[in-house]
C-alpha cells in the first residue's frame, strides 16, 4: 500500500471527546472516525489526504500530518 502521510494524533485530544468530533468532521475525504470517544485514522483513506490543513486548525499542536515522501 503506498501511502504518502501519516498522521500522528496527540494523546490530550483523546480526553476531549468534542474535539475528537470536530476533528473527524472536518476532514473531507473521512482520514478519521471516532470509536468508543477515541479518535482514529481510516488507513485505507490515508493516501485521499488533500494537505487542507483543517485538521491541523482545529487542534493546533495535536494533529500532525507527516509527509512520508521524498
Ligand atoms: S490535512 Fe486535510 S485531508 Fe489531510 S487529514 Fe487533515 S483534514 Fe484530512
């Protein structure tokens, strides 16, 4: 599987269940869900990420999308 981001998801964002919503909610193309108040990635749609940034904006310092390509 070619992915080309990884998204790293700050362990504070797990103890706000309204920011983990906010979060899943923003992104376009569903790169998270929520499961059981955690938020998770959706690996089979890693590889959709736009570079929007909106998840980025909603937690700021929380969320990191890492670029794994050269
Ligand atoms: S940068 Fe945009 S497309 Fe990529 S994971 Fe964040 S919200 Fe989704």
């Amino acid at each position: 599987m070619a992915m080309f981001i990884r998204v790293d998801i700050d362990s504070a964002v797990q103890q706000d269940a309204a920011l983990c919503k906010r979060i899943a909610e923003v992104c376009p193309v569903d790169i998270f869900k929520v499961v059981d108040s955690r938020l998770e990635t959706v690996e089979a749609n890693l590889d959709e990420c736009t570079l929007c940034d909106l998840c980025i904006h909603a937690a700021p310092g929380k969320v990191q999308v890492v670029k794994l390509y050269r």
